[in-house]
C-alpha cells in the first residue's frame, strides 16, 4: 500500500509488480529492494511495471548479478536511454537479447549498454539492437577462417579483436584504426 500511495502506480500495480518478481524467483526480502529502482525506471522511461521488470530482472540474471544491484542496473539502463535516441524500453529490450552473450565474453553492463545506445544512436532499430550486438560478439569471439585470413591482410591477428580479451570498445576503436566499420 504504501509504494501505492507514493508513487503513479496504484497499490493494485504494486502488487502486480511484485508478483512479477516473485515469479522471476526473487526473495521478499530482494522484491522490496528491487520495486522501488523498477518503478522509477518504468516512470523515467514512460513504460509499465511489468516491462521495465522483464527487463531488469533479465539483464540481472544475464549479467549473473545479486538483486540488490537492481537499482544500478536500472539506472545503467535510463542513463543510456537518456544519452542516445534509444528509449528505455528499447534499450531494455537490446539488453534482454544481448546480455548473456556480453558477459559471456566479459563484457560490462555499462560497456553492453553504451555499445547498445551507440547502435541506436547510428540509426539501427530498436528492435534489431539486442540481436545485432550478440551477433557481432559472437562473431568476434569466433572468427571464421575467412575473416581471420582478412584480418591478417590488415595486420590483425584474431586475438586482437576478441571482446573477451580487449572489451568491445578497444575491438571496435582497433577495427576502425584498420579501416573496418561496424
């Protein structure tokens, strides 16, 4: 009742939200930490509860995080929003797609969510960023024998292009140098 009473959401959306994070697996203790960073995130971004959840709470699990990280998380997201045409939903939605493959090859919430915001921010969808930047790292941390043979006419070896290794902005910065654009 009292999130109801201090917030735009009602007592009754409260609640909902609530629901949707104990689905999610999360304790009573981690939804009372956790409800509050999602409601702000969910009003900065003009979206509902249950949206800016489901992408909150998929992003925490990909990036293998503890509920109380939720409110960093939430604010990572709105700050990239805010710098890039991306909105919050959209740039939630990126995270939810291109999470787990990012941490897989070690890369940062904040460095997933700035490659995701400077992706919008070159024109690519919305919808189409999440994929688009699980595609690259995979494919970088892969490299097929063609791309490293092209790689090699440039100078570049394929360890000097893994996200894992150097972080996808250094890969990135490295590929532009050598006259390759994303």
């Amino acid at each position: 009742r009292e999130i109801g009473a201090t917030s735009v959401f009602s007592a009754t959306e409260a609640a909902q939200g609530a629901e949707e994070l104990a689905r999610a697996g999360l304790k009573a203790t981690e939804i009372m930490a956790a409800l509050n960073p999602i409601m702000d995130l969910a009003i900065a971004g003009q979206t509902t509860f249950k949206e800016a959840a489901d992408f909150t709470i998929s992003t925490l699990f990909a990036f293998n995080k503890t509920a109380d990280e939720t409110g960093r998380i939430a604010d990572v997201i709105a700050f990239a929003a805010n710098e890039s045409k991306a909105s919050v939903t959209g740039l939630g939605f990126g995270l939810s797609y291109a999470a787990s493959t990012a941490n897989s090859a070690g890369l940062s919430l904040e460095e997933t969510a700035a490659a995701l915001a400077t992706l919008n921010q070159a024109g690519l969808r919305p919808s189409t960023t999440g994929t688009g930047l699980r595609g690259i790292i995979a494919s970088l941390e892969k490299l097929t024998p063609q791309a490293k043979a092209t790689l090699a006419t440039m100078g570049l070896g394929a360890d000097e292009v893994k996200p894992s290794l150097h972080g996808l902005i250094e890969v990135m910065l490295k590929l532009r140098e050598h006259g390759l654009g994303v």
